[in-house]
C-alpha cells in the first residue's frame, strides 16, 4: 500500500531573531531572600515554642508562659532565639535540685524528679528530637510562601 505524503518548503516563513535580555537585580532579590528567611523562621520558633511547652516544668505557668515573653519577637539575621526566663529555669533545664534559700543558695548533685507526666529536663532539646523534621516542614512551606 502506497501512501500519499505532502511535503512543504517553509522558507517563505522568516522567523525574526529576538534578543531576550534578563536582568537580576542582586542586592534586592538577596534582600527578599533574606526577608522571608527570616519570617519563615519567626514563624517555626514560635511553632517550636508551642510544641516544647508540654516538655516544660510546670507549677503555676510561669515558667511555661516566660517563653511567649521573652523570646524573640522576629528572627533577625537568620537567627530566633526561643528563652525561657524564670530565675529557676536553668537549673530546671539541668535538672537539678535547689538548697537554700534565695540569698545562699546551691544547686544539685540530686536531680530533679518531675511530677507531671511529659516534663524534663533539657525539654528543648527533646522537643527537638520529637519534632525538628516537623519543624524543618514548617519552615520550608513558610519560606515558599514568603517568597511568592
């Protein structure tokens, strides 16, 4: 069987050249970058806030709610810091038993036995083990989001 075939010269058709030229302004695309960085990580500290708040000691909230206050506000320069500012939560974090009084006090070599249930010591670092791939998730989407 022999089939029919149309061939055609398409020389008449002149395509016209084009130049395209891009221009990347890099002070401002790195500033947008650094920009939503930087929201993007404001948003998973406070996340991550939230998420260690059932690690934390808790008698009347006080050490729990220190992280709300005093932690920063926006991440600056790639950095947020979460802090929990109570006088005792150092040696809460440690774990260690306080003797004395306020003016001449020690601490440890005892460790703190906590009577709720999902407090610990050093909660960040065990919130971190829980959740930082969740954490990392949270931060991607918030960075994708920001640089729309």
């Amino acid at each position: 069987m022999v089939k029919n075939c149309i061939t055609m010269n398409w020389g008449w058709l002149k395509v016209p050249k084009a130049s395209i030229k891009f221009q990347f302004k890099t002070p401002q695309a790195l500033a947008k970058i650094r920009a939503a960085g930087n929201d993007a990580l404001s948003i998973t500290g406070f996340q991550a806030i939230q998420d260690t708040e059932k690690y934390v000691p808790r008698d009347q909230n006080n050490l729990r709610d220190s992280a709300y206050t005093s932690s920063d506000r926006n991440a600056e320069n790639g950095q947020f810091t979460a802090r929990w500012s109570e006088p005792y939560a150092q040696y809460l974090y440690n774990g260690e038993v306080m003797h004395g009084n306020p003016t001449s006090r020690t601490y440890g070599p005892e460790k703190l036995t906590f009577t709720e249930a999902l407090a610990r010591a050093e909660w960040a670092k065990y919130a971190h083990e829980i959740f930082g791939a969740q954490w990392e998730k949270v931060y991607q989407a918030a960075l994708r989001r920001f640089m729309r």
